[in-house]
C-alpha cells in the first residue's frame, strides 16, 4: 500500500531530483532543450525547502520507499485573480521508473482530499500541451476546461487546464 505523508525540509533535495529526471524524461521534445538543460536539482531544492518552511496554505506531501521520494505533489488554494473558493493541484511528479505502481493515483487523491476538507473545491490542475500523462488526470475524472499560455521556468508555455470537482475524482 502506498502511504502519503506530508514532507519535510530534509525532503527537499529528493524532491528536486524527481522533478529534475521527470521533466526531462516527459518534457523532452515539448519544451526547448536549454530549459532542460538548465534545470537545476541545487534551485529546486532550495525552491521545495521554502514552500515547505514557508507557505502554510501549501501542503506538500511526498511518497517514499526505502527512505528514498519517489513522488511528490503541492497544493494549495488557486493561483490567479479570479480563483477564490478553488484549489489548485500545483504540482504532482514520480519517477519515470516507479509509474504505474499507484503512486501518482494515491498523491492525487490526497491533495484534492486535503482541499476538500479546505473546502477549496473545485480543484485546477495545469498541465503542459503536449504531456503524455494527460490521461492521467482524465482516469481520476478531471475535465477539460481550456488552455492558456503561462511563463514556465522563463518560457512562455502552452498549458491545458483540467479542473476536478472533489467527490467524483477520487
């Protein structure tokens, strides 16, 4: 059974590594090779310790194996001007190598439960034009419900938005 735990500052660093080796194995193709390439598990790291430290309204939760971050995913209440009331799934990841053991499935339905309970429903989930793990989120009941460009990483990306309503997508 897969167990979801909220993370830690010594996670940090883990985390940064799953983001690192997923973008670059999923990503490869969609977005120009030098944001690949400059991507940075030292500025991730340091990224993940402070909305860990930091930001009380993220819930950061990780799933490790052997004290080793598999995946991880943030949430929190939606960005953006007209999203009160919504969550927002800001990030979920796992390694290339452990997909499909349940992992994603298990941080997913913990971020929109956590917002449930927040009552920061319905939950928003972008997604970059293009992933291959869009089923992903369709599989777990989200909808499509448009596209917008947003800077990523300094690159102006195109990226689907899919929302989830909290009951139905677990």
């Amino acid at each position: 059974m897969v167990m979801v735990r909220n993370a830690v500052a010594e996670d940090a660093r883990q985390m940064a590594v799953v983001r690192v080796e997923t973008w670059r194995r999923a990503y490869a193709g969609l977005v120009p090779d030098s944001l690949l390439d400059g991507l940075s598990v030292e500025d991730s790291a340091a990224r993940f310790f402070e909305a860990i430290s930091a930001f009380p309204t993220v819930r950061v939760a990780v799933v490790e194996e052997e004290h080793r971050v598999l995946g991880f995913s943030l949430s929190g209440p939606c960005r953006g001007e007209d999203s009160h009331g919504r969550g927002e799934i800001y990030a979920l990841y796992v390694l290339p190598e452990h997909q499909g053991r349940g992992i994603g499935t298990a941080l997913f339905e913990a971020a929109v439960s956590e917002l449930a309970t927040r009552e920061l429903l319905p939950v928003e989930i972008r997604v970059l034009g293009g992933n291959p793990y869009t089923r992903f989120y369709e599989k777990h009941c989200c909808r499509l419900v448009g596209e917008r460009l947003e800077e990523v990483e300094g690159v102006s990306l195109l990226l689907k938005v899919y929302v989830a309503d909290g009951e139905d997508a677990r």
